[in-house]
C-alpha cells in the first residue's frame, strides 16, 4: 500500500512519525529523508549514507 500526501515539510514529517510509532525508532536522518526527496538528495545519499564511505567519515571526524 502507498500513501500519497500533500501538506507542509512539517505537517508531512507529523504524518510520518504517527504512522510509524511501532517497531525499531527511526533516526533523525530517517525522518528527514522520509519529507525530502529528489536528485540532489538521491546523489548525496550515495556520497554520505554510507558509514564505511569516505565522505561519511570525513564529515564524522570534523
């Protein structure tokens, strides 16, 4: 089942967090990738969502 909702970054983000109270928390990251998406995101993510990538660990360390 997909849910398809409109509403503000925040109002969407409330949505998401109610509707996924059970089981494992979600990170703030989780969150955040949950309301943003496009290109620019997608890129990104292959760059820092790993945590063995060198970016990540670049990032981490300053």
């Amino acid at each position: 089942m997909v849910y398809v909702c409109t509403g503000t970054d925040s109002e969407k983000l409330d949505w998401f967090r109610t509707v996924n109270i059970a089981g494992v928390k979600l990170t703030n990251q989780e969150l955040c990738n949950a309301v943003y998406s496009g290109p620019w995101v997608s890129d990104a993510k292959r760059y820092f969502s790993r945590a063995t990538g060198a970016a990540y660990q670049s990032a981490k360390t300053t």
